[in-house]
C-alpha cells in the first residue's frame, strides 16, 4: 500500500481524489467505510466507533536525486535554448550561429550513426 508521495520532490504532481471524503459507502459513518486522510497521510477505515489508520508498513513514492538532476539539467537546456531561439529572432549574428550548431549536430549525429556500429 502506498501511504503518501513525497511531495517535496520538485516534479510530482498528484491531483484529484477527495481528501478527508469516504470512497466506500458515502453517506453517513458506519463500518467498514475507507477515507484517504490527507492530515495524517494514511488510509483509514471507520471501525463504527472511529476512525482507524491502516497498518503502519508502507512505501513512500517520490523521484531519486538523480532523476531530480536530470529533469533540472533538461529544463535548464530548454530555457537556454529558447532564450537563444528569441535571441535570433531579432540578431541575424545569433541566428548565423545557431543555423551553424544546428548544421554541427546534424553532421554529428550522421557520424555517430555511421561508426557507432564500427568496432
């Protein structure tokens, strides 16, 4: 059972769902109904007196700090190249040049698929 997501991770978003709200058997409280409790992180189940938190084992869900480095590496190299993409816009010096990597990249990667399998 999974009991929460690790919410301090930058890049998990959970949505939906209804917090505090029984999932079996709406209505008024009687046995056996379950809830998510989003103030304790946990599943509960109404027992007819109270409410009861389900077992105490449980997996946490959340991203590695190496998948965290990687998604911010990616957004750090797509800001930077939209932010050089408006550049050229208005600089044809920037636009010469990016044309230019571009241009790089694509020799580059025919290379690369030409001798990757060459060993």
């Amino acid at each position: 059972m999974i009991k929460g997501i690790n919410q301090q991770g930058r890049y998990i978003t959970v949505t939906g769902g209804m917090p505090n709200q029984p999932y079996i058997s709406p209505g008024a409280q009687s046995a056996g109904m379950i809830r998510y409790n989003t103030n304790m992180h946990c599943v509960e189940v109404y027992d007819g007196n109270g409410w009861q938190m389900i077992g105490n084992n449980y997996a946490s869900v959340g991203l590695s700090p190496e998948a965290e480095n990687i998604l911010d590496w990616a957004a750090e190299q797509r800001n930077r190249y939209q932010t050089i993409e408006r550049l050229a816009k208005d600089n044809v010096t920037v636009a010469d040049a990016l044309q230019a990597v571009h241009d790089a990249e694509e020799k580059l990667h025919a290379v690369y698929i030409l001798t990757k399998d060459a060993k």
